[in-house]
C-alpha cells in the first residue's frame, strides 16, 4: 500500500487507481494480481505469459509491476510519504532522500494478530500468515532477485512487538541521521 503523509480513504486507493489507470487493468484486478506470485515458476511462466491473450503485449502482472514502480517513483518525489510493499525498497534504492524500513514481529504475534482481525482460529491465521508470506517472498524475489526480508535491503528493520511509539521514535531518529 501506498500511503501519502495525510492519509485518507481518497489518498490510499490514489496508488491502485493510477496504476490502474496506466496498465488498462481496473483497480480489482490491480489487488487482487499485485503481489501474487505463486511459488511455482512454471506455473507463473504459464499465467504470465501463454495464457496472454495476445502474446505481443506484457503479462498482466509485469504489467502491473511496471505502473506500480512509477507510481512509488511519482510519489516519493513529490515530497514526504510512506511506502508499505510495492518492492519500494528496492524501486527506490537509488533515491538517496530515502529511508527504507522493514516491520517484522516473531510468527506468534502475527498469528494472534491476523486471528484478531479477521476473527478467525490461530491455525487459521498460521496457515493465511504462512502463504501470505510466501507469496509476498516469491513476488519479491520474482521481481528483485533479492530475498524479501534480507536485512541489508533496509535501513532499519523493527520488530513491531515494542510498540508504535518506541517505533516511531526510532524513525524519527533515524531520520535526523
């Protein structure tokens, strides 16, 4: 997700909807197929590319990748935002007004969380955080060639258990760097 430093509910789809808006593809299709890559190659070589209707055009996923990728460029220079996903850390490797941060938390609290918010049982939550996971790490490697939660792609990386305001003051920090 793609955030602007004054959120709203207009501001959170304004990603989706110019990326959208670049590829033909609406902005359903654009979340549903952004960061979905399956852990099969073969059967992501199948998708993206034999199953295109016409096998001139990119695949429907790359297509995305691409729009999303300028999208993230368009936004981080026009001033101050917050980028989650996307592979911003990497599209943005070469900005140097840039601070790139990875949120994690050990496998327990993301399972009690996911529970909570969907209101399901914790294996549940195992199994959604699981594959969620596995296709944000194969996206992410599909796309970069780098592992998705290494920690010398980021500048910082958290673990979300201490809390918003011991993280926010570690960003502040790290930002008067």
């Amino acid at each position: 997700m793609i955030f602007p430093e004054s959120v709203s509910a207009e501001n959170k789809n304004e990603a989706k909807e110019q990326t959208a808006g670049t590829t033909g593809y609406t902005p359903e299709f654009v979340k549903k197929n952004e960061e979905i890559m399956t852990n099969s190659l073969f059967y992501d070589l199948v998708n993206q590319m034999y199953l295109n209707t016409d096998r001139q055009d990119e695949a429907p996923k790359d297509k995305i990748f691409v729009a999303e990728c300028q999208v993230v460029r368009n936004l981080a220079k026009k001033g101050n935002c917050v980028i989650v996903g996307r592979c911003a850390d990497y599209v943005l490797r070469n900005s140097g007004n840039c601070l790139k941060v990875f949120f994690s938390a050990p496998l327990v609290s993301r399972i009690r969380r996911v529970a909570q918010r969907q209101n399901i049982s914790e294996g549940e939550a195992k199994a959604t955080v699981q594959k969620n996971e596995k296709l944000r790490a194969d996206n992410y490697r599909y796309y970069t060639r780098r592992m998705w939660d290494a920690a010398g792609n980021f500048d910082l990386s958290l673990n979300t258990d201490f809390g918003e305001e011991f993280i926010e003051n570690c960003i502040r920090s790290a930002m008067k760097l």
